[in-house]
C-alpha cells in the first residue's frame, strides 16, 4: 500500500512527520493587529508577483527575499520591527506557504483522518473516529477566509451566498468540503477529510488488521465471482478504502464504471471509467443526478457499476434496479449494522415507490444484494475492523433470508472473528479455483497473522505509553 507523497498533487511540498505523539497540537503565540497588518501587505505584494520570471526567460517564478520583503511593507506601513516581530511575521509566512497552511502538521500526522475548522481561532481532528482539539490557529478571520478560498480553489471549486455549500477533491489524497459563513454561527465550516493511500489491495488490508485472511478472501472470491455487496458503515470506518480494495480483484476483462458525487474511488484497473454527478448551477440548471449517471452507464457496455455512496431515494433505486437486471454493483452506505443497513435501502425504496408494498421492496432487495459487510472502529484497539459479514438471499414469504457468515468478537486480549456459518449459498464460486476457501474447514475461530498481531499489540503498547507521559 504506498502511501501517497505530496510530489503527487500539485505545488506539494515534501511532507514532515508529526506523528501521533505531537497532537494536540499548540498554540503559535498571535501575532499583533500591527504584524497581521503587514502579513496582509506582504501576501499582496508576494501575489502580485507571482507571474515574475527570471531574467533567463524561464517560466520559473523569482524566489523573493522574504526578509527584505517584510522590512519594506513595514516601512511602507510605518511600522518599526524588532528582530523578534520579524520572525514572528517570516514564521507565519513560512506556514502559509506549505500546502495546508498552518493545518499541514495535523496533515502529515498519519493518523489523522478528519480536520475541521470552525473559524479561525478554533481547530479540531479526528483519530479512530474520536475528536481532539487542538491549539492551531490562523492569524485572523480575514487570513482563515483567504485560506478557505485557495484550498477550494485547489480543489476545482468554489462557494458563495447563492451556492453556500461546496465539496472537491485535491488529487486522490484529501476531500475538501465548505459551508459558507452565510449558514454558519461563526464558520466557514471546512472539513478535511485524508485520504492515506494512493493505492490499496486486500493484502494491504490484511497487514492494517481489519480482517483475518480468511474473511478477506471470502469477500474476494464473491466480487470476483460477479456478486454485487454493500459496505456499511459510520462515518470514517474505512468503508471507501474497502472497496477500493475489493474493487481490485474484479478481473481485467470486465469494464467497470465508477459514479461519485466527489471523486476519491480511483482504481488500478485498466478497463475502468469514471462519472461524477453534478449539482445544479446558480441558474438552478445542468444538474446530473445519480440516477441519470447510472441509466447513462446501462448504455456503456459496462460489466461492473461501483456506486460511492447510496445517500438518497433516487439513487438506492437506479442502483438497486441496475444490479437486478445482471450487472454486479458495490457501493457503500451509511448505517450501524448489517441489518440497519438493510432498513435504510427499504425506506430509500419507499420513498422513491409511493404506494409499493414492503413485500416488494424487499424483494428487490433480496434479487439485487448478495453480501453486506459491516466496518467500524473498536472502542478497545482503536483499530478498523469488519465487524460483520452477512450474506443476503432472496426473499420468501416477504421475509429477507439473511445467513450470517464472520462475525468480530469484541471481547478477549487479542482480535478474533468467529465463524458463525460453514456453508455458503455461493459455495460454487467459493470453491472454485486453485484459491478455493472452504467455510467448512475453517476453525470456529480467526485470528489475525501472528506478524500482524504483534505489530499491532506493540503499537498499542508505545500508545498507551505516551498517553501515561502526557498524563504525568
């Protein structure tokens, strides 16, 4: 799994890592109304400059001489600096100038998964879906609003009274997403959300600890053998990164399209295509829904359809319908278990088909979903795990037929999964092959590798060990 170099996205300078024992992170003494005041001045002057090249003709720009640049704006300003007000300004300058701005130490921690800001005196993250705050600030609210501006900017989009709400990706590596201060108390809300990998496999996976072998070669063998499977999930729990991985083991031959609403699912796949819904302009014009996405991909001689998350009525129905009619899916799905999961695609149904009965909607269910697989964070590690894997039959008697297949034991010193059922409604695609499983000789019980255990019993230890520190 290679993680992803900021050599990959635009202007990205190479990235220095914190690591979890620098968070939370402390607060940078502010700077003065004066010093911000120049700070200002000095961006301008720096951004009016930009287009300069060297005297060689090249379209390199001209490095400008930071320190002689604040000394002027100063005297310009009539501000006299000492020594120490000077490198408070060229240290803030500094900041600025890296990628994420005083946000980059909480981007190369690499087990940060969210940012939020809330305005420019208040920053949080997210590690293994729990939230701290820290100390970070930007110089001002003028400074913080500039900032938002550039990364969405960056990220191909932009946000304002008339359309308040904006999403947008950075390469493959971070998704960017901002509500203006129009709908906000304080705000702009911005959200980060870190993508840690350029490219993920299932084996990948297996030496992160989220499964044993087993479990993540049964998922293979089903999106291998054409069955389409829903990832469940909170927020955070990896459900993107599980299908990114899964989607990896759909064989070369088949043509796959990919539909998101924001663009994070890429794969290493060479029959692979990619559509991105669109929301309608200040005109109120040029929507493309999801469903419109996936009827457009029924006409592309598409063999696989992965949906990036079922979020509304009208989408659960074109992808529900789409699978039904033979052509495998993978999506994910916001819900706290397997059968909430299926809860929520029958409400979806409802809402799109006034006046259908439940009996209906479940067996559409039921035709298009063969396997739903449950991930989450466990309380006692930290660490992402499938915490179920549910296999779905068709429906008899308006009743969904359900058979339970792995299962993650929460309890006990080291990670197990028990392995609640020995025969699979899929047992021809399962046992088929040279790297056939078979459920019937497979312990009650799973474990992870012994390597992959010890690594992660040692990394549990040295962080309980700083926490001890931290405490004392």
């Amino acid at each position: 799994m290679r993680r992803v170099e900021f050599e990959d996205l635009e202007r990205f300078a190479p990235k220095r890592n914190v690591g979890a024992v620098a968070l939370p992170l402390k607060r940078d003494e502010g700077l003065t109304p004066a010093l911000i005041h120049i700070l200002q001045g000095v961006q301008r002057e720096l951004g009016q400059h930009d287009g300069e090249t060297a005297d060689d003709g090249e379209e390199k720009p001209l490095e400008p001489d930071y320190e002689q640049l604040v000394y002027r704006v100063s005297e310009r300003l009539g501000f006299q600096l000492t020594s120490f007000e000077r490198d408070q300004v060229l240290s803030q300058l500094e900041r600025d100038a890296r990628p994420f701005g005083v946000l980059q130490e909480l981007v190369d921690s690499p087990d940060v998964s969210d940012i939020m800001v809330y305005d420019y005196n208040q920053v949080s993250f997210q590690r293994s879906r729990r939230t701290h705050s820290t100390q970070l600030r930007f110089p001002s609210q003028e400074a913080y609003e500039a900032f938002v501006e550039r990364l969405l900017q960056k990220a191909g989009t932009s946000y304002s009274t008339k359309k308040p709400v904006a999403d947008g990706m950075i390469g493959s590596f971070a998704r960017i997403h901002a509500v203006h201060r129009s709908l906000c108390d304080t705000g702009p809300y911005l959200t980060i959300r870190l993508n840690r990998y350029s490219s993920v496999a299932v084996e990948d996976l297996l030496e992160s600890g989220l499964a044993p072998q087993p479990v993540l070669h049964y998922l293979s063998l089903l999106i291998r053998g054409g069955h389409t499977a829903f990832i469940v999930g909170e927020v955070g729990t990896g459900k993107t990164t599980l299908a990114r991985a899964l989607a990896g083991t759909i064989p070369q031959e088949d043509s796959i399209l990919v539909i998101e609403d924001t663009p994070e699912i890429r794969l290493e796949h060479s029959q692979t295509r990619y559509m991105t819904t669109r929301e309608a302009n200040m005109d109120g014009e040029g929507r493309v829904t999801p469903a419109q996405c996936i009827r457009a991909g029924m006409r592309m001689a598409m063999n696989r359809i992965i949906f990036g998350e079922i979020r509304d009525a009208e989408a659960a129905e074109a992808f529900i319908d789409v699978c039904s009619s033979g052509h495998p899916g993978l999506s994910t799905i916001h819900a706290k278990s397997a059968s909430d999961a299926i809860t929520r695609l029958e409400l979806f149904l409802g809402r799109a088909q006034r006046g259908v009965g439940k009996e209906v909607l479940t067996q559409q269910i039921g035709t298009a979903v063969q396997v739903i697989i449950f991930v989450n964070i466990c309380r006692r590690t930290g660490r992402r795990r499938i915490m179920e894997v549910t296999e779905v039959g068709a429906a008899a008697d308006g009743v969904l037929r359900q058979r339970d297949i792995f299962a993650y034991q929460k309890q006990g010193e080291t990670p197990q999964w028990k392995v609640l059922a020995k025969s699979s409604q899929f047992r021809a695609d399962l046992e088929r092959g040279d790297d056939a499983l078979f459920l019937s000789q497979l312990p009650n019980t799973l474990e992870l590798d012994p390597a992959v255990a010890y690594a992660e019993a040692a990394a549990q230890g040295d962080s309980s060990a700083t926490q001890k520190r931290r405490r004392a």
